[in-house]
C-alpha cells in the first residue's frame, strides 16, 4: 500500500525520475489500470444510487468496462507501431 501511495504522490507532484522508475517496472501498469477500473465502478455506483440500490450495483459494474476497452484500445493504437 505504500507503494501505491508514493507512485500517487510522484504522479501529482510531476516527479518525472521517480515516475521514469515507476514505469520501468510492470506493476506501475496494473497499478494504473486498478485505479482506473475502481475509480470507474465508485463513479458508476454514485451515477446509479439515486435510482436505487439494484442501479447503482448495475452502473457501478457497466461504467469500467467501456473505460477500460477505450484506454486498453488508445494504448494498443499508441504502441503498436
């Protein structure tokens, strides 16, 4: 956990050696993509709370998934040329 606090705090703060550091290692990757997909789904449940509680489980689970397949399809597009 202080782990990913560091990584947040050097991605606020622009610190472009300890995020160069952060990026050569493979979890910084699965780091972001959690804090993309959580953060999607506690969206999705907020959306989806003033329909009711059956609503917010629904849209909390929908919203990550177009999130996800947009930022999963931008990454391929960008590198794989």
């Amino acid at each position: 956990m202080d782990e990913a606090k560091t990584f947040f705090r050097a991605l606020l703060a622009g610190d472009a050696p300890a995020l160069e550091r952060w990026l050569d290692d493979g979890r910084a990757a699965a780091l972001c993509l959690g804090a993309v997909l959580v953060g999607g789904a506690c969206y999705g449940a907020v959306i989806g709370a003033w329909r009711g509680e059956l609503q917010a489980l629904f849209t909390a689970t929908k919203l990550p998934l177009p999130t996800g397949q947009s930022l999963g399809g931008t990454t391929f597009a960008a590198f794989s040329s």
